[in-house]
C-alpha cells in the first residue's frame, strides 16, 4: 500500500486555511481534511457506479454527522451517551451544503452520490458552515465527478459599522448583519442571511466585498487538485435524444399546449397527465422496441415533462404571461385572519389562494427555554422557537406523519431567522415564545405565507414586534445564449405550476424599511450581481402590498394578553438580597410561594425576578412579599416589633417586611445588671431602631432611649 499525503496552506481574510488527502478513508472516491486553524472536518464523496439508466433524477445526499468527541464532550443527553438522530443543525448544515453544491453536478447525471461530513476537531471559534461547503466541494472534484467549477462559501458580518469576514465566536455575538454566500467563482448561487435594521445598501456592498474574497480562494482549490493523481469518473446520464424530443413536440403541438394557459375549469394536474399518457400512448410500439434503446417509459415522461416546461417558460419570457395570465408581478387573491381559537395565545391565518398556512402562539415563562447543548453550542438558552408543519393532506397524499422531516426543520428555521430580529427584548417582554405554522394547503410558496401567518399570531398574541414581517417570495426564468445568460425575467408569487419551470429561489423577509432574512438556492450554475439587485429592487414593491394588506387585519399587537396566556411580571432587587429573599434552605421563598398560591419564581444573576402564574392577583402577592424583603428598613427610626428569641447575650425581635434583628445586651440601657430573660419574654411588643447593618447584611437592633 502506498502512502502519499498531498498538504495544501494558505491564508486568506485573517485566516489559515489547509487542505490535506490520501491519509483517511482511503475506499471512499473523494476525500479529504479541510481546516481552519484548530477546526478541522473529514469529508468525504462517493458515488454509486452502477446506478440504474431509468431515473430521472440524481439523488445527492448530504450526511452531516454530529460527533461530539470533537468538542471533547460525551453528548447524546442524560440516558443514551451517544450520536443518534442528526439535530437540527446537522439538518441545515446538510441543506445548505446541497444548495450550494447540487446546480454544479451535470444535468443529466442520475449516479446517487454521498457526501458525508464529519467533525474532527473545533474550537467553536470559527464558522463550520463556511468549511463544510469548501470540503463538500473539493472531495467532490477529488472523486473526479464532472463538476462544472469549485465553490467557495464566506461568512460576511457588519459589526459597529465594519465588515468582518468570518468572524470568530466573540465576534458573533453582536453583529447586526449575518450573510453566507457561496460562489462558484464569479456567481452566486446561495445566500442565508439574517439581519437587524441593517439598510439595502448595507446589503449589496456586503455581497461586493465578499466577491473580492472569492476567485483566488476558488483557484487554491484548482491548484491542490492538480497536485493530486485522480482517475475520471464514468457517469450514468439519462438523456433523451434531440430526435425523441421532435417527436413529442409534434405529438403536443403548441395549440394543444396552450390549453395549460388561463385555464380555470380544468386544473393542470388533469392536463398534464392527459398529454403524458397522449403521448405514451401513441409511443407505446417504440417503447416496446428492446431496439430503441433511447425511447424508454423514462425517457418519454422526462421529455413531455420538458415540452410543458419551454412552453411555459416561453410564454413567461417573450409576453410577460404566465400560466394564469398573471403578469411578473402580480400577486394572487390575499385572506389573513387573527384570533381564529380563543383558547390559544394567539393565531393568524394567511390564505394566498390556495396556499393556506396557520400559525398560533404560545406564550410561557422566561424558564421554559430550549437549552440547546449541541457538539458546537454549550447551554444555549432558546427564548424564541418557530416550527413548521407540512402534513401530507396539505397536498392531497395520503401518507402518515411521523417526526419531523428535513424540509419541515429547514422551513421553521427560516421562519424563524426572519422574525427573531422584530421581536421584544425580554426585558421589555419577557415571556418564552413558541410558534407554530401549520401548512393546511400548499399550491408553491408555503414559507413565504407561514412568516405572514406567524407576524399576525404574534400580534394577536400581544407581543410588541418592532415591526410586522412580510416574507416575499421571488423567481427567475432564464434563457441561455451558450453558458450566458441572454434573457430572464424576476417573478413573483410562484404558484405549484410554475414550480418546476423556475431557475431561482429567492425569499427576502422584509419589515416596512429593512430586510431581515434572506434565502437564495438556484437550479442553474449562479446568479449576477444584476440579477441579485434587481430581484432585491423588485421584492420592495410587494413587500408594501403584502404588508399593507396584513395591517388592515391587525396593525399592532393587542392592547391586552388573552386570558388563557400565563400572567408575567419582572422587577428588579439589590442582587445582593436574592439570598435573603430565598432564605435559609430555599425555606423564605417557600414560604412566599405557598402564601402566593404557588406562583411560579426565577431569579437572574442581575437581581431581575421573574413570576408567573395565571392569576395577576398571586403574582401581586408574591411581589409585594418579595419587595418586602428586598427593601431595607430605615436607619434611625422607631418601629414596633415582637420578640422571637430570648437569648442570655441579646434578643431578636422580628420586624416589618420579614425583616429580623439582634438587641444586644450591651446596648440594653434599661436592663443593664439584671439577666435579660428577667426583662424580656418571647412574644413581647417591643420597640427599637435600625442601628446599622452589617457586611453579612444583619440588622443591628437598638432600644431608643
């Protein structure tokens, strides 16, 4: 056996950037060990050689395992020390790898391919988002499949009025802009972005500087590979010829086609099966052929499939006419709703004709958080959780849900970066939020109408968002001159028929005056800087539509929490009174919570107390109890109190607020020379003055003279 490691270093944006292969996985066709500085993943590609000729499609797998050995943590929760089901950030670290990666395979290819991406070593210093496209990307052309160019990902930060490219861990806590393109040279065709009140010129010159980073980090790529001794891959296509496709084009004339258009008595579902079955029909003696091998049941589906989609393409492209007679920008028939259930905290139906998406609201205490303890994140507390729902009924198949699927997590946390950004501090709002959007119909679109749907059920919900949040969902048709682009057009409002036909997808979640959210993933190789501008342009005047149209439902949050809401209240105490406030073995605190009909109580390490209970009047009962305590009694003056203890050296007399001291029999003027039980019995009246207290926050008692 032969040992030959190839080793690649080199810097780039204040980082140390290696590549090195040949040492691990030896079997697998592509792999390597991509790091940054201290952080460090083995990726690796295989593809399946004898993958069979009648698919239609190349199934790409993203594997991104969570392991928590390097961390140097045990992981896997309290009862099963070990890697199991992958989190939910393994899912999107997945979703977004195949996004940048899967535009770059050829056409036609239908091998299944792995990727698989495996921590070895972070610091959590730096970005593994960036490094798992890099790596995915390099043992990809290492396993010689014939990818159409290297793709680079940066990490691009705005923090106090500067850039930061990949930003570390400390740097990451305060940015106001978080965007993550991948560019396969000088396109893009990925962006995940989330952003706070950070302008659209802000924006576009974040997508500029990252530009300058990318093609020379795409040519280091190019260069460890010509370094490395790699056999070409032979792949499996599916292709129908030139001559099948003539002859389906003269089965589906374009008359016969056109009745796809403007056609609301039968739905396209119907059409379409009637042409493809037209079609195998009549091709049903070729296909039966075993001597024409390029007309198979396969083949023929692929090509029908084809013919449809030019004809809707080029309706769109040369009239500005789509497939309901909509122009670029028109938007569908708009419904939305509040306060559909009275028993939840809140709720907001948004009904884009037939894309229909219910999101309620539950609101509960500030310890009702998601601690995230992940192989990246240690005892993250997750005030704000968006899920997302896509039962199969939504689109008319009859299939049982299970546990949530990779698209159903990818879509809550998009959702869910679009409204963290409008949402109250907990200072200001301090309630642990839960929304979930329910898909109930989906005709294209169903994460743009569950961000509508969530900012009506959080006002409705009486949570003051900084601004309501309308998510606008973008498309692209293209037309190709050789490998340039020579015509497109920007659509708007995809319905499920145009959903196949569409060469972009790109949401932006907007507030009335800024972006919050992001999300671009392309079928073709990448997009422009014009084409990014003007989509960006051109998502402003539906953002006012959409946004306007939400506001005559509910233009603000509710004057008033529903009554099936927990109750919250939040004050502030002298830190150092926390401990006299919970008392001796958690007994005052106790006490408190009984006398409160067992109010619910946390206490932050700031002195901020936070009670909950679903009566305002406990919650009024604990916090005058609390404040008792915590406020100190005044220094010099007469109060009446009541022996509790009568001791040989002094007595303790228990006072106002919870309040207890000691009289020293030193300071005892009318006793002074008798023994001080003689004078004093347990359950007297008497009266004294705060002297002062001490260092261990004691009260020094006297008896006024």
């Amino acid at each position: 056996m032969k040992f030959d490691q190839k080793e690649h270093s080199f810097d780039r944006a204040w980082q140390s950037f290696t590549f090195s292969t040949w040492m691990l996985a030896p079997q697998a066709d592509g792999a390597a060990l991509v790091s940054i500085w201290e952080n460090t993943l083995l990726v690796t590609t295989v593809m399946e050689r004898n993958a069979s000729p009648d698919r239609d499609f190349m199934p790409l797998g993203i594997d991104r395992k969570d392991y928590f050995p390097a961390a140097g943590k045990i992981g896997g929760g309290q009862y099963r020390k070990r890697e199991w089901r992958p989190s939910d950030n393994a899912v999107l670290y997945a979703r977004m790898t195949d996004r940048a990666l899967r535009p770059l395979f050829p056409k036609w290819m239908v091998n299944d391919t792995v990727i698989t991406i495996t921590p070895m070593q972070i610091d959590k210093q730096q970005d593994l988002w960036v490094l798992s496209i890099i790596g995915s990307s390099l043992t990809t052309m290492l396993a010689w499949i014939p990818f159409a160019w290297p793709v680079w990902a940066v990490r691009i930060w705005y923090i106090d009025g500067e850039f930061v490219i990949n930003p570390t861990g400390e740097q990451r806590q305060t940015t106001e802009l978080n965007l993550l393109v991948a560019w396969p040279k000088w396109l893009i065709n990925m962006i995940e972005c989330d952003a706070k009140q950070v302008p659209e010129s802000i924006l576009l010159q974040a997508f500029e500087l990252g530009q300058q980073h990318i093609d020379m980090i795409c040519d280091q790529q190019t260069a460890f590979l010509s370094w490395c001794a790699i056999t070409p891959k032979t792949i499996v296509v599916t292709k129908p010829s030139k001559e099948l496709l003539a002859t389906i084009a003269t089965i589906l004339p374009h008359d016969m086609l056109s009745q796809l258009f403007g056609n609301t008595k039968v739905s396209f579902n119907e059409l379409f099966s009637e042409f493809q079955s037209l079609t195998l029909t009549t091709l049903a003696g070729a296909i039966a052929d075993s001597s024409q091998s390029d007309v198979t049941q396969t083949l023929v589906k692929m090509w029908v499939f084809q013919v449809v989609k030019d004809a809707i393409r080029k309706r769109t492209l040369d009239q500005d006419k789509r497939i309901d007679d909509r122009d670029s920008t028109q938007i569908r028939p708009l419904l939305s709703k509040v306060w559909l259930f009275k028993r939840t905290h809140g709720s907001g139906l948004f009904w884009r004709w037939d894309t229909q998406v219910l999101s309620t609201v539950t609101l509960w205490a500030p310890w009702d958080v998601q601690v995230i303890d992940s192989m990246e994140d240690d005892q993250v507390e997750q005030r704000y959780m968006h899920h997302y729902n896509f039962p199969w009924y939504s689109v008319n198949e009859a299939k049982m849900s299970r546990w949530p699927w990779r698209r159903e997590v990818w879509h809550g946390a998009l959702a869910e970066k679009a409204l963290e950004h409008v949402l109250p501090s907990k200072v200001d709002f301090p309630y642990t939020m839960r929304v979930v959007s329910e898909c109930l119909a989906s005709w294209g679109s169903t994460s743009q109408a569950s961000v509508c749907a969530s900012t009506l059920a959080l006002l409705d919900a009486w949570v003051p968002l900084q601004a309501p949040v309308a998510w606008i969902a973008m498309w692209l048709m293209t037309e190709y001159n050789g490998d340039t682009i020579s015509k497109y057009s920007v659509l708007t409002d995809l319905m499920w028929t145009e959903d196949f036909v569409w060469d972009m997808d790109f949401k932006v979640a907007w507030t009335k005056t800024w972006v919050t959210a992001i999300q671009l993933d392309t079928k073709i190789v990448g997009l422009t800087s014009e084409i990014i501008q003007k989509t960006i342009a051109d998502s402003k005047t539906i953002r006012d539509e959409i946004l306007d149209f939400m506001g005559q439902t509910i233009a603000t949050h509710r004057s008033a929490l529903s009554p099936f809401a927990p109750k919250m209240s939040s004050f502030q105490i002298n830190p150092d009174k926390v401990r006299e406030v919970i008392g001796k073995w958690w007994e005052t605190i106790d006490k408190i919570i009984e006398k409160a009909n067992w109010v619910k109580i946390d206490f932050q390490d700031d002195g901020t107390v936070f009670i909950s209970d679903m009566s305002q009047e406990n919650i009024d009962i604990a916090t005058k109890l609390i404040k008792d305590i915590a406020e100190d009694l005044p220094l010099k003056k007469p109060l009446d109190g009541k022996v509790i203890r009568v001791e040989q050296y002094g007595i303790f007399v228990s006072l106002p607020k919870w309040k207890s001291g000691l009289v020293h029999g030193k300071s005892m003027w009318p006793v002074k020379g008798r023994a001080v039980e003689q004078h004093f019995k347990v359950g007297d009246t008497v009266t004294v003055i705060v002297q002062s207290i001490d260092s261990q926050g004691r009260l020094v008692l006297e008896l006024p003279q």
